[in-house]
C-alpha cells in the first residue's frame, strides 16, 4: 500500500512584518535581507496559535479529499513551537475536526519534521494499520524568535501546511531520513535562561548545500531515476540561496525548484506543505507528477521523499 495525497491545505496569519519593519526593529535593511536571504515579508501569529493554525490548514486540506473528519484514523502533527506542552498538537486538531476515531501524535524533528511525519505516515499505511492519515506541519516561531538578534529574526515567520493521505494500492516510493545529533549544537533553542532560537548560520548554510544535493542523489539512486524524471523539488523554504545553491550542485534549472520563502521566510515544518498546497491550488500539480521533497534543519536532520501526484 501507499498513501496518495488527496488533500492539502495551508494557513499562515493576515498580520506580516516585512523587511522595512524589521530595520525600524535591528540594524538591517531590506536591500540585505534580500540579498543574503530573499526573504521580504514574514506572517506572524497575532490571534492565532499552533492549534489554530493546524486546525485551518487541516479542514482545507479535508475540503474536496474525499475524507471525513472521523474517517481519520492518524493524525501526526509536526511542530517544536506549541504553546503548551500537554495535550499535543495533534489531539487538539482532533478534538476540534471532530475526529474522534484517529490516534495522535505530534513529532519534533525540526525543519525536516514534515518529512519525518511524511515518512512514518507512509510507513503505518505501507503496513495496512491505517488507511487515512492527516499530516500537519504546524509552526509559531515568532514565539521562539530573538527580535533584537538581527541574524535570526529576519528568517523566520508562522504558519501551517497540512496534507491528507489515503491509502491505494502500490509499492512504496523511496524515502529517508537522516540525523547526525553530534552537531545539534549548530541550530537550538533551549527552554532556559532564554528560550530563543540561536544559530551558526554559516555552518547551518554549509550543511544544508552539502546534505540536501546527497540527499536527493542518494533518492534518485533508490528510485533508479534521474532528475530528467523529476518535474519538481520541493525544498524546505529557508533561504534563496540555499535553493539556488542546490539547483547549481544538481546542475538543474531553478525552475524546478518552486519558491515562496520571499513572502513568508522560514516557517521550519510547515513550509514543505505550505508550498505544496499553494502549487495544488495554482493548478501546477498533475497527476502521475514526480515531485522531491527535500528538508533539512535542527537536530541536526535532514531527508528526502519521492511523491507520485
Ligand atoms: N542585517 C545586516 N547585517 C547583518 C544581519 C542583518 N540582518 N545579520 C547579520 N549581519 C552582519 C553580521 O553581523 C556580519 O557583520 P560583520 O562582518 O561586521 O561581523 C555580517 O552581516 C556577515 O554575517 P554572516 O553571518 O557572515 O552573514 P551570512 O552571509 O552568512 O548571512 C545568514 C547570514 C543567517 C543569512 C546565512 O548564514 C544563512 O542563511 N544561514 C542559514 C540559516 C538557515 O537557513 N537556518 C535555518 C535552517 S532550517
């Protein structure tokens, strides 16, 4: 069995700061933020919280699939920025969808958490346990943001992508995750003394152009594909130039690789979904499409999935 995606959805918050805000805020400007990260807008949480957010994106992403809330029977939610600890993400969109007949669980893999939720959905279907998953990334990191360190508030923003799976018949498409734990200390946030994001962005930046093109060799390798048979590579939305720097390693036309960082900057787990509901909704995704999807974040942790549209 595999999961088809027959859903998706996505939510971020109306409120935004672009690049203009945020000078009046830190030293920066725009013209910079541009340059080294492509980033000109991010959406921030106002009302909204985690739940809120994952609970929009998940009845978008149920509109049309076919689903109904209690014909879920899993729900993973991707986050590491929830406001509160107990109960998880997961069982408070299930409360909310009213879907009484999932189990829940919520996972913290960072930036690469939509892929590891991806990966274990398709492991439960693959298996015949459950027949129709609801995965989220969900994610509010203006709560975790420093607005006084200029070299992290500028990256990140708020919002949550959600994908519904069903289980068809097939083989499972390649898929992989990877952790090398001995240079967490790379990207963290620790509760105390100061709950913060703090970073080596040189360091995360190397990493990330390094690990994401072996990622997506090492998938085509698995698959016995080449990018000739690839129509999109949806990569974790961090940074423009990690994009581009990955294009250039893969010697691939940067018209395969969709971005949309520059309105909502980094949203960690949930912008892989994020993106992929916007290209849905354009109308970009065929069926019978190969796409990659390629993360890479905290932890440290990065992967790669094969999606049949
Ligand atoms: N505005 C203006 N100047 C800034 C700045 C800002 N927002 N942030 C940092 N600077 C300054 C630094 O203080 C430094 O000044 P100095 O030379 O006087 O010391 C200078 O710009 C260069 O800093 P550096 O850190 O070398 O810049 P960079 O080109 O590496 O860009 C990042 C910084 C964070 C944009 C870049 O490293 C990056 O994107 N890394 C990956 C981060 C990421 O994606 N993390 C999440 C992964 S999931």
């Amino acid at each position: 069995m595999i999961g088809r995606i027959c859903g998706t959805g996505s939510y971020v918050p109306d409120h935004f700061l672009d690049n203009n805000d945020l000078s009046q805020m830190v030293e920066t400007s725009d013209e910079w933020i541009r340059e080294r990260t492509g980033v000109v807008r991010r959406h921030i949480v106002q009302e909204d919280t985690v739940v809120s957010m994952a609970v929009k994106a998940s009845r978008r992403a149920l509109e049309g699939s076919g689903i109904a809330p209690e014909d879920l029977d899993l729900i993973i939610v991707s986050t590491f920025t929830s406001e509160v600890l107990l109960p998880s993400t997961a069982c408070e969109v299930q409360k909310e969808l009213g879907a009484g007949n999932a189990t829940c669980f919520d996972l913290n893999a960072a930036c690469t958490g939509f892929l590891f939720a991806w990966n274990t959905a398709q492991a439960y279907l693959a298996q015949g346990m459950y027949r129709n998953a609801l995965i989220i990334g969900a994610e509010r990191l203006s709560r975790y943001v420093d607005w006084k360190d200029r070299s992290t508030c500028i990256l990140f923003g708020d919002g949550a992508g959600a994908a519904v799976l069903k289980a068809e018949k097939g083989s499972t498409l390649p898929m992989f995750t990877h952790s090398d734990g001995a240079k967490g200390e790379a990207l963290t946030c620790f509760t105390r003394p100061d709950t913060y994001i703090q970073m080596e962005g040189q360091a995360v930046f190397r990493f990330a152009v390094k690990k994401v093109p072996e990622a997506v060799e090492e998938l085509l390798k698995k698959a016995d594909m080449t990018m000739e048979d690839i129509d999109y590579l949806v990569l974790h939305q961090a940074n423009r130039r990690i994009v581009e720097a990955v294009a250039k390693r893969l010697k691939t036309d940067i018209s395969r690789f969709p971005m949309n960082l520059q309105e909502y900057g980094n949203t960690s787990s949930a912008s892989i979904p994020i993106l992929l509901d916007e290209m849905n909704r354009e109308g970009k995704l065929k069926r019978g499409q190969k796409i990659i999807l390629a993360g890479f974040g905290a932890g440290l942790s990065w992967g790669a999935s094969l999606v049949e549209w």
